[in-house]
C-alpha cells in the first residue's frame, strides 16, 4: 500500500534506510539517521519515534535541528539524497503541505489546483469532479472553485493547500511549518481545519510548528527535537542533545520547566504566566505545611498546566485564593515573614507604566501629546488602488510622535501595509496630507525580506547600497544585529530570524531616522522574535522612530509605546499600548484576556509575573 | 475577499457561455474565416458592424470605445499607407507633381477594405477572449497536448506570481535607494572613499548616473533567484501530489503495460499511483446537451453556406485596375453571413423573449 518510490535505493542501495509497511496509519522510525552529502556532521542521528493511527503529531525544536529533513523523511517522493540508515515504516500514502502558501499552487483556478492530484493518478473526470466537489465543501471552499488562486488571501491559500493535498485521501499527513507565513488570525483557521481532519476522518498529522499557543490543546503528543544547535555554547551538551524525545503535552510543559527551558517561550501565554509563577505554589507549600493543610489541593494546581486563556483563568483564580488563604494564614500565624505576599496581593491594579515593559517610557509621560511634537503627521488621508475599487483609507488622521516605537494593529486587508507604502512614498494619497519633515529619512522593511535581497552574498548585498556603506559600519551593524557569521551566505540559506535581522540590517546601513515595518515577526520562532524584539527596544533607544504594522498582539503589546487599531479605513482608537490593550476585551492579548476581573491591568507576560511572582 | 466569479465580465452571465466549447469554437471559427475570405464591402462591413455590436453587447460599450480608440488610428494609417505606396489602379484621385505621386480611387477602396477586415477580426477576437476562457481553451486542448495544456495553465498561475514578487523587490529597492539618495552624510563618506581609490569626482558621477540601472539589473537577478529558489517548492509541491509518480518508476511501468486489466483498476489508482501507468486526466467538462447539438448544426450550416456562397458569388470582385464585381453578392450569401454573424446576439434574443412571455404567462 504504501507509496515507495525504489528508485533511490538502487541508486545506493548501501547507504539508504529500509523502507517497509506498516497497518494504515501509522509511522515507525527506528534509529534514522541522515547526513547531507558532503557533511560531516549527521543532521539526524538515531532517531525513533512512533505514531500511532489517528494521532495528531506535534514535531518541535529549534531552527537547523533537522526537522524539516524528519518530515521529508516521511514523504516518499521528497526523500532527501544523501547517506541514512535505520528502519522507515510507514503504512498508506502520505500528503505534504509545505510553509510558503504561495509557492505550492502550481495552477490558475482553484478547481484545477484541487484536481491537480487526482489528474496525477489518471482518475476519470467524472470522478475527479465529484472528489474536487466533495472536498470544497468540506472546507467551503465552493464559492471560490472558480476564482483565480493568486486572488485569495495567505490563509485561504493555505486552506487551499490542505485541502489539494487531502483529495488524494492521504492516510498521514505531514505538514511543515504550514502556518510561519500566516498571519495569526489565518493561523488558527488553519489549525481548527487541520484539527477537524483529524478528528473527524481519523487522518494521521504530523505537523511541525512552532505556533504552540493553538497546537498544545490539540495535539496527542510531542516531539521534541534536541539540537546541535549553534546556539548551546559547549560542546558537551551539543553532543549529548542529539535526539528526539516524545512527551504528551501536559509532560512537555512539565519538561519546560525543568530539562528544557529554553523551550518555555514557545508556550502559549497562560501556560507561560502559570510556569513562570510555579514559585507560588513553592510558598504556598511553605504555608500549608506550616498549617498542615492536605497536599491535593497544591498538587492539583501544580501539575495541572492551564493550555488556554479558560484553564489558564481556572488555574489562576485557584491559585488566587490559595494565595490569599495562604497570606492570610501565614500574616495571623507569623505576621513577619508572609508580609511579602500579601502586600503585593492588595496592590492588584499596577501602574500604566511597569517597568518590566522594558522600555524606558517613564521618561515620556505623555506619549500622545499633541501635534507639536510630532515627526509624521497625516490629515484626512484617502486611498484607493483602483477607481473602481471602495476607498481602503478613509478620511484617516494620525500622528507619530518622534524616537517612540508606535504600533498599528488590525484584521486582514484592513489596509496597514498600504498604509505603510502611503508613508514611504510607495503611493501617492488621493487625498489629505502626509506632513514629514523633509531632513528625515525614511526606510520601510518588507513583508518578506526576501524582496530585500538582491545578490549573491550578504555582504555585497550591503556594499550594494552604494559607495557611501563603509566596511567599518557593515561590520558595526552587523555585530549589532548578531549576523557577522552569516555575511558570507547566501541570503536565501538565512533561516527566518535571520534573514529578517539581515533585511534589517541592510535597512539600517541607510541610516534612517524613522523605519517602517511591516509584519517584522510573520515566519518567526518565539526566539527569533523576542531577539527582534529586543532590537527593535535597542533602535528606539537610539532615539529612531520605528512604525510597526502587526497582527501580533503580544508583541505590540511588549515593544510599542502607542498602538491604534486600524478599521474601516480609519485609525480608530490610537493610545498608550498598556492602555490600548486594557480597554480592549476582544482584541487584547492573552494575558489580557486571561487575567481581566481577576487582576487588573495586566497586559504582558511580564505585567501579570510582577504581580502574581513579586521579587 | 474575493468572491468566486468577481474575477470574470458579466458576458459570462449570458446564453451564450452556456454554449458548448466545440459549438463556440466553431462559431468563432467560421466567423473568422468568413470575414478573411471576401473583400466584399457588404460582407466587411456586416462583420464589422456585428461584432462591433456584439462587443458593445457583451463586453460594453466602454470596451468598444477602448478598443477603437487605438484601431481607429491604426486603421487611419493602415489606409493611408495603402493609398500612398499602392500605384494600382486607374481612376486618378490627384496627383502630386513634386514627387510624381498618383492616388488613385482603387487604392483608396482597397486600403478601406483592407483596414476594416482588420478591425472586424480584431473585433472578433475581442469577444473571443471574452468567451473562449484558458479552462474552454484547455477543455478543446489537453485531450490533445496535455502536457501543454497544463504548461499554459501553470504559466497562468506564474505570471501574477511574478508581478507579485516584481512589485514587492521594486518597491524594497526604491525604499532603499530613496533613503541612501537623500542621505546628507554620503557626500562626506564618498569622499573619504574616493579618497582611497583616487578618482573623486568622475566616479561618484557615474555612480549616480549608472545608480538605476545598477538597481534595475539588480532587482532581476533578485526576481531570477527568487522565482528559481520558489520554483523547487512548487516542484516538490507537484511531486508529493503524485505527479509523474508513474513514470517515477519504469520497471513497474514496463510490467503494467503488460497488465490487461487497466480499466478495472481505475478506482483503486489512488491508493498505488506508483504500480500503474496511465496518462494525466483533465477536471475539465463541458456537457454536450442537445441544444448544443443543435447550435453546432445551425453554425456548421451557416458557416458552410455563408463561406460558399460568398467564395462563388463573388469571385469577380477585383480591385485593380478598375473596382468591379460588387453588385456580384448573392442574397443568399449575405444573409447566410449575418445570421451566422449574429448568431450570439438571436441568442440573447431569444433568451429575452422568452423571458418576456414566461412572466406575462405567470
């Protein structure tokens, strides 16, 4: 049943891994190992792992720790060349669903790129045509079946992409990275569709991700691959990290904890908040002891990790008056030493302002003053592509005042990035004005820093810029941005992060007073973001002015100073970001939404620890 | 969000794309070629009129105008020219003595003739890309090249891919270029550079005159690269759906040509698309009702009647010396062609009145 391709084992019969059959369904691998050619070190070695019929696979570890060569493992016509060994079982056909949803459509109308498979097969058009039927409607799809792909949005392409892989009835699916080029809300569709296929046809998923806010709830278990990664500084623990572990999920965020906690910032938000502030329980353990109290109780609030914002409220309110019972039993017992704890517990709303943001925006009370100060100032701005098109800006007003970073958050089309390209100069306004000062330079980053790119290495891609890029300075930003081992590589072998501090970087040697970026964390692990985080924080410090345009609400929330929201052609509601997001009930961020009415005026991971984890 | 059909004209909406692909084609066909074989004035001047109409009808009168707006200076120099370089002819329209040029009446009618047969099969083909969409085109094709017909449509896809990719390289270099331009500290590092190559000034020149195209040529081999790097996804993309996986394999390929039970297996392909060989299908399905049978009879009819009675009747149409023959057109001739050439435009027709007596009847 399965699909072997043999070719490739005649080609080195020698040096390739056995591939048999399982029962449908599942996947067996015994001690696979894998080497590039021409590499010396392996990128798999020994790996086993098993998945059973129907289970939903969650593969993770960090970027360059092999996990797209496991998955292409997996896929028989993908097999990488190169030297392996071990034992591949895998029983039925397997589909593939690849990161880029734009680069995986090969044809022009969405009904054909669903046929596309069972075309490959020879199926009879009758059949073909009721399969294409079937599976539209199984994703709702059908209004599209007409139109042409490249006029559907990322995510509908990546439903697309899905759906094209499962009319071929794949037993096991393997997906990698399906959601990195998605923007958040996208992201959850897709997952929800994915979940759905394997709840409701029974569909083996494999899927790698590292978007583990959605996964976590839905998977049966994960994989954690351990690198040699670049980034562990001995090399002991680069030899001994090789691997693959398997844990259910609720024993990976235990793990998180303990043996692997650089993986803790890759949790979603509550689960984040309840494992940074497992110290709690620590002290509350002290107080019940002293008290005698039984032991379920803190075991339960212990072990049991909230996944989301509805088990992470559960945890956090059990916790709150374990808390509360806790300092009120220890402050009647022994007033002094539980002062701590119960002090800070009455002290439940904190500053608009904590310092934990990071920023130093004490300095700037008011952030919003008005006009005088500002750097752009736009007046009535209207925009649209086309005549025949609705207005995308409406009559929009805005101010950005200058070395803050400001945030524009918004659904899908709402018209940010356009936004962004009217500031640039990109488009021209129809109508209003957009006030820049005329000595200020202006850089945009794009969407996709491959646009950014335009030669054969890193570094003639710098001095590419013109005669004015000194080595000295390349050398300085590139030690900044943390990308001077990379200088010599292709800019298309840059994993994500990378390449985004790289198109950055390159930016910046232009040396402008205000940046524009847009979606700078789309394709980023939760890594590579707070590291682009943290460089954003760095430039603002320097005095620039930096306009990001996001759907991610956690990170706006961490490195804007204002936020606004963008809809209906206008910029509605533009505010202090801790503010912003209190007002907000919907679009908010997690912790928001997880600690509203139970503490007040948490917006960040770092706001609710200050409060529930006090030094 | 783009809504299913937004994409196409409202010509879509009508009777006739409801017609047969095969019954279309030929229609296009024969109207085509009709108008290529007579140059008789009644015959180019009906096909001009009725696709005009028909273009104005389906496509809209503002995409009429749009087309003649650059047909009528070209066919303005289409006659001009004719009547210029063509010395044919007897009846002298003027002359003009310094350079001993003659304009003569037929050359005048011949470059009239001419110009509008062109612009009736421009016309022409203007409706015909209204209809004749790439999946009808692909529909009459793939059975005959299908690796072609399925290289046009991954072409399709490829190209608003490729504006995509153009616009957003464009647009990052022109961020670039406008900010390292306007930057006040480059004059002062241009010359601590120059300083060290020792050609001040005429380099800096040539560095800011070359400076667009350096970037044009730049942003291609960006574009190249791109696109190159892209393209293996979306081959690899092709190949975990299947494609070519039956030729993945040509042993198995050799031992299933030998199998005799091909057909039975079709149902159960999908499982082991590697254990058989066949040949890439086509989605693509037009019904063949009998309406269509019937507009297939009457275009073959006409289109046949029309072409032969214009060939004989008027074959004694000449331009040169002297313009003759075009009192020749048979009624039948004439006829056989408008109602070929109105063909779409009675279907509406009929269309209408039926409505029309449907909701009086109600």
């Amino acid at each position: 049943m399965a699909t072997i391709r043999t070719d490739k084992v005649e080609e080195s019969p020698t040096h390739m891994a056995s591939r048999t059959q399982c029962s449908i369904g599942e996947v067996h691998v015994r001690s696979l190992s894998f080497s590039y050619p021409e590499s010396e070190v392996p990128t798999l070695s020994s790996l086993s792992f098993q998945a059973a019929a129907g289970d939903f696979i969650l593969l993770c570890g960090q970027t360059g720790s092999g996990k797209t060569t496991l998955l292409r493992h997996l896929v028989p016509a993908l097999t990488p060349h190169g030297q392996s060994s071990g034992q591949l079982e895998i029983g039925g056909s397997v589909g593939f669903v690849q990161q880029d949803p734009d680069n995986q459509i090969v044809t022009d109308i969405v009904f054909h790129e669903l046929a596309f498979a069972l075309e490959s097969q020879g199926l009879a058009t009758q059949i073909i045509r009721r399969k294409v039927a079937e599976i539209a409607s199984y994703f709702g799809l059908e209004y599209l079946l007409e139109a042409k792909t490249h006029s559907l949005s990322g995510g509908q392409k990546q439903i697309l992409n899905l759906a094209a892989t499962l009319v071929a009835e794949p037993d096991i699916l393997v997906l990698d990275e399906p959601t990195s080029e998605l923007d958040p809300i996208a992201a959850q569709n897709f997952l929800r569709h994915l979940a759905r296929v394997n709840r409701e046809l029974g569909t083996t998923v494999l899927c790698c991700e590292h978007r583990l806010e959605e996964v976590l709830e839905m998977c049966d278990k994960v994989l954690l691959m351990k690198s040699r990664s670049s980034s562990s500084k001995d090399a002991a623990s680069r030899a001994k990290g090789l691997g693959i572990q398997s844990y259910t999920p609720k024993d990976f965020v235990e793990s998180c904890r303990t043996e692997n906690q650089n993986f803790a910032l890759y949790l979603p938000e509550p689960t984040r908040i309840a494992l940074a502030s497992a110290e709690i329980s620590a002290k509350i353990d002290r107080y019940a002891t002293q008290e005698a109290k039984p032991e379920t109780n803190k075991e339960q609030a212990c072990r049991d990790w909230p996944l989301d914002v509805r088990s992470g409220r559960r945890w956090l309110k059990s916790t709150y008056s374990l808390l509360a019972q806790a300092s009120s039993n220890a402050s009647e017992s022994e007033a002094t030493t539980a002062k701590a704890p119960a002090v800070k517990l009455k002290a439940t709303t904190i500053p608009n302002y904590p310092e934990s943001s990071g920023r130093q925006s004490k300095g700037n009370p008011s952030v919003i003053s008005k006009s005088n100060l500002s750097i752009i100032t736009i007046r009535d701005l209207c925009f649209r592509y086309d005549k025949a098109e609705p207005f995308i800006l409406k009559y929009l007003n805005a101010e950005f005042s200058p070395g803050q970073t400001h945030g524009i958050v918004g659904g899908n089309a709402a018209g940010k990035s356009t936004l962004l390209g009217l500031i640039a100069g990109i488009y021209k306004p129809q109508l209003g004005k957009i006030r820049k000062d005329k000595n200020l330079r202006l850089a945009a980053l794009p969407q996709n820093p491959k646009a950014s790119f335009v030669c054969d290495t890193l570094a003639e891609d710098f001095y590419s810029l013109g005669a004015s890029t000194s080595p000295e300075e390349v050398l300085q930003i590139a030690q900044d941005m943390d990308i001077v081992h990379l200088l010599d590589q292709h800019p298309y072998d840059l994993s994500g992060g990378e390449a985004q501090k790289a198109a950055l970087a390159k930016v910046l040697l232009t040396k402008p007073d205000i940046l524009l970026l847009d979606e700078p964390t789309k394709g980023l692990d939760a890594y590579a973001k707070q590291e682009v985080g943290h460089i954003f924080d760095r430039l603002a410090a320097q005095g620039k002015t930096l306009i990001i345009v996001t759907h991610d609400l956690p990170f706006a929330a961490r490195h804007t100073q204002t936020c606004s929201l963008l809809a209906n052609g206008e910029l509605i509601a533009q505010d202090q970001t801790h503010n912003f997001f209190l007002n907000n009930s919907f679009y908010t961020t997690p912790t928001n939404r997880m600690t509203r009415n139970i503490i007040d005026g948490c917006v960040t991971v770092n706001d609710a620890l200050e409060v529930l984890n006090p030094k | 969000m783009q809504v299913g059909r937004s994409y196409r004209g409202y010509s879509l909406e009508r009777r006739f794309a409801l017609l047969h692909p095969v019954a279309m084609m030929l229609f296009f066909a024969g109207t085509i070629v009709i108008s290529l074989i007579s140059y008789h004035p009644v015959i180019l001047g009906l096909s001009f009129a009725l696709a005009a109409i028909s273009v104005a009808y389906y496509a809209g009168i503002k995409a009429l105008i749009q087309s003649l707006s650059w047909l009528g200076p070209m066919l303005i120099i289409v006659i001009l020219f004719n009547t210029v370089f063509n010395r044919r002819g007897a009846t002298e329209l003027f002359t003009i003595e310094r350079f001993q040029m003659t304009f003569t009446q037929e050359s005048l009618l011949f470059g009239i003739s001419v110009a509008l047969m062109m612009a009736a099969i421009i016309l022409w083909f203007r409706l015909y890309q209204e209809f004749m969409t790439s999946d009808r085109f692909l529909y009459l094709f793939a059975p005959i090249a299908p690796t072609l017909a399925l290289s046009i449509t991954m072409i399709q896809r490829w190209i608003p891919l490729t504006k995509y990719r153009w616009q957003q390289i464009r647009n990052a270099d022109k961020m670039l270029s406008d900010c390292s331009s306007s930057y006040p500290a480059s004059a002062q590092s241009d010359t601590v550079h120059d300083a060290a190559t020792q050609k001040s000034k005429g380099r800096h020149n040539r560095v800011t005159r070359f400076a667009p195209y350096k970037s044009l040529t730049h942003s291609l081999s960006a574009l190249m690269s791109w696109s190159m790097e892209d393209a293996i996804q979306a081959a690899d993309s092709m190949q975990a759906r299947g494609y070519q996986a039956n030729t993945g394999n040509r042993d198995s390929v050799r031992a299933l040509n030998s199998d005799s039970d091909g057909e039975q297996r079709a149902g159960t392909v999908h499982k082991s698309p590697s254990k058989k060989a066949f040949r890439r299908t086509s989605f693509r399905y037009f019904r063949f009702i009998s309406h269509d049978a019937v507009a297939l009879a009457l275009i073959a009819t006409l289109a046949l009647l029309a072409g032969l009675a214009i060939f004989f009747s008027t074959r004694g149409l000449a331009f040169f010396p002297i313009y003759r023959g075009a009192e020749d057109l048979s009624i039948t001739a004439a006829l056989a062609a408008s109602l070929l050439m109105s063909f779409p435009l009675l279907l509406e027709g009929k269309e209408q009145l039926r409505w029309r007596l449907s909701a009086q009847t109600k």
